[in-house]
C-alpha cells in the first residue's frame, strides 16, 4: 500500500514486529472486553431481574476503571512497563476464571460478579495506560498518525462485532461459556505480549541512584503548562460530552419512527460503520501541514452534523448523518492520539496516557447524564438539536482560545531525550 495513497498506513504492523504484538493482543483483549460488556448485564438481570441492578455494576465498573487508567499511567512512568502488562494482563484473566466458574454454579453471587468485575475494570485498565505508554517507543514517530487509526479501528470494529458475538454464544450455550471464551482470549494476549522486550521508563536508573521515582517535572504541571497537550485534553473532554448523545436516541425513535428497536440499532451502528470508513481511508492525515486545524475543524463540524440528525424526519436521511458523525470523529482521535504522543516526553507518556484515557471515559459519562437532563427537558428530537448546538459553541469558543493547538504544524518535536526539564523549556517558547 502506497505510503502517498488515502488508504489506511499499514506500515506499523508491516515493519514492527512488537507493535504486531501488542496490537493483536490489544484487539483480542477488545473483543475480551465486548464479552464481559455483555454477559455480566444478562446475567445480572437474570438472578436479579433489576435494571438498577445491571446499571449499578456498569457503574462501579466503569469508576473502577477510571481509577485504573490513571494508577497505570502513574505505574507506567516507575516500573518495567512490559511486566506491568503481563501482571494486569494474568489478573484480568483469572477475573473472567473467576466470572465462568461463578456463573456455573446451581446459585451464582451477585457479590462475587460485582466483586470480579470491578477488579477486572481497575486492573485490567492498569494495561490500558501501559500499552499506550509502550507504543511510541516501538516505531517511528512519524507513523503514529497511522497508529492512532489502527487504534481507532480495532476499538470500533470490536465494539460492533464482540457483543453480537458474545449475545450468540449466550443464546447458543450459557453465559458461563462467554467468560471461559473471554478467559482464553487473555491467554493468547499474554503469551503474545511476553514476547516484547523489557521496558524500563526512561531516567529509571537515575531515578533508582537518586532515591526519587518522580521526573523533575509533574504531569498536572506539563499537562497545565503545555497548551498543545492541555488544548488536545480539553478538546478530548468536549468530544466526549457530545457522545453522551446515543442516551436520546431510544426517545428519538420512539418519537420520529415508532418506536421500532431495528431504527434504534441502525442508528446505534451508524457512527462505528462511519468510523471504520474514516479510519481505512486516514493515509491524508499524516501529511497534514495543520493538524490542529484540521482538528478543530472537524470538532465543530461533528456537532454541527449530529444537530441535523434532531431535523431528520426519515431514517436513511438519520443514519447518513450519524455515518458522518462517526466519521468526523473519527478524525479526531486519530489526531489526538497523534499529538498527545508527539509532544509528550517518553517519561512522561504513562501518566499523560493514563489521564487522557480516563478522561476520556469520565466525559463519556458525564455527557450521558447532561444530554439525559436535556432530554428530560425538551422532545427526544429537540434535545438532540439542542444539544449538539450548545456543545458547537463550546468547540467554536475552544478554537479562538486554544490557539497554540490550532496552529500546530504536522512536524514531530523531539522529547525523547534525559534532559526532560530543557525539552520542556524548548517546547514552552
């Protein structure tokens, strides 16, 4: 595939053996996840019969592994990164061990799905923020962009197709069958990552002499005193607010197209198919001259766009426009991911990571109750014009304030290097 064509850039997996690894590993642990997503719900709801119950242990998860996120991104910046995954890695295998066998008894526990499921989500997203922290030592820099999109892909192609998978296999078998298949996914993720090198975050060893285990400069401090990166980190959390709209969407149909859940469905698939297409035709990216322009851009037209789905009165016209949606963004995780890695320090890269990880799971959930309070206030379609209006402006205000993101250039700064204080003075001029 042409390095100069629009098609997806494959050159990470074609020339990087451990980058080959560690994104196999990471799709397999995706659809591991998809799983989980679904069999814990079903079983829940099936000794339970609560929906409370089912949202409850979807949120102490989800919380838990917020919590994970920013743990492994600060474990990630001390310790062999490699062992740190592997460690992660086995416990969030023995937790779906653990899920199977539960499910198999006369009387699972509630307690112990609960229990299992929250150390799967803190532990298993220590992995998370570790492998994010691996990646940009593993290639060169300038294939990141194509990095970003593989990502992106195989997160939204596992978000589509491992919950389908995983409602066959509980129909077809038992739910037990589903964590024994999510259990066996791990394994292959650990035998493949064992593989990778030994990892030590850089300055360790001065760390070690020194008797400190922290660089000279602070995430909160770097991440607060570098635009580029806070700019790409406040523009993640708006992203991630405007998400919070698929919690309209059973009200749109139910208002514009009768309630027919095969409307809700399409809709709901709409923005992983626009991914998908956006990201196997990202090569453009990496040539861009402005990519932070590019960036913002694409953050005010997503909304713009989804502002149009609340004025669709036909479902095809809908669907079209959550494609778009789904593609747009797309663009911008890919352009994210690219510059956060670019313009951290590799000591720093755990803790950013980890913090952009999180951030980004906490703005998805806080943009569900705020579009969920506008739905309470407005008609299912007016809520989500509204919506997405509001947020629109928030982007159009980011792009006057967050100038230093819009006028970076595609170019790569070099913060690989021990002098971690003088690079950073470098970067602030």
């Amino acid at each position: 595939m042409s390095e100069r064509g629009v098609l997806l850039d494959l050159r990470p997996l074609r020339e990087s053996a451990p980058f080959r690894r560690v994104f196999i590993a990471r799709t397999i642990s995706i659809f591991g996840i998809g799983m989980l997503m679904v069999g814990v719900p079903i079983q829940m709801y099936a000794l339970t019969e609560s929906s409370f119950m089912v949202g409850l242990v979807a949120a102490v998860e989800g919380g838990a592994s917020i919590g994970g996120m920013v743990v492994g991104g600060i474990l990630a910046d001390k310790y062999d990164r490699k062992t740190l995954i592997l460690f992660a890695r086995t416990v969030s295998g023995l937790t779906f061990v653990g899920l199977a066998l539960n499910a198999m008894l006369e009387n699972p526990s509630t307690v112990a799905i609960f229990v299992l499921a929250v150390v799967n989500g803190l532990i298993g997203s220590i992995s998370i923020a570790a492998l994010f922290a691996v990646i940009p030592s593993l290639i060169p820099k300038d294939q990141l962009v194509g990095v970003g999109a593989l990502n992106v892909l195989s997160a939204r192609a596992g978000a589509v197709i491992s919950p389908a998978l995983g409602g066959l296999l509980i129909a077809a078998t038992s739910v037990a069958w589903n964590y024994w298949v999510a259990a066996a996914g791990t394994v292959i993720t650990i035998v493949l990552l064992s593989g990778l090198p030994s990892m030590m975050p850089p300055g360790h060893e001065h760390d070690h002499e020194s008797g400190h285990g922290e660089p000279p400069v602070s995430v909160t401090g770097f991440i607060f005193g570098h635009r580029v990166v806070g700019g790409v980190m406040a523009v993640g959390v708006i992203a991630m607010l405007g998400s919070g709209v698929l919690v309209l969407v059973p009200g749109f149909v139910d208002e514009r197209f009768t309630g027919d859940s095969r409307a809700v469905g399409m809709l709901y698939a709409a923005g992983a198919i626009g991914a998908v297409l956006a990201t196997v035709t990202s090569g453009w990216l990496g040539r861009l001259a402005h990519p932070g322009r590019v960036l913002m851009t694409a953050l005010v037209a997503a909304f713009a766009v989804q502002a149009l789905v609340g004025l669709a009165t036909g479902l095809v016209v809908a669907v079209l426009l959550l494609v778009v949606v789904g593609a747009v963004t797309s663009v911008q995780e890919v352009l994210r991911y690219s510059i956060i890695q670019t313009h951290t320090p590799t000591a720093l890269l755990g803790r950013v990571n980890g913090l952009w990880a999180a951030q980004e799971v906490a703005g998805l959930s806080v943009g569900a109750l705020i579009a969920g309070a506008f739905g309470a206030a407005f008609l299912p379609s007016t809520a989500v014009v509204v919506y997405s209006l509001t947020l629109g402006g928030v982007a159009l205000l980011s792009t006057v304030v967050l100038g230093s993101l819009r006028r970076v250039t595609g170019g790569t700064p070099d913060l690989q290097t021990p002098d971690l204080e003088t690079e950073l003075e470098k970067e602030h001029r």
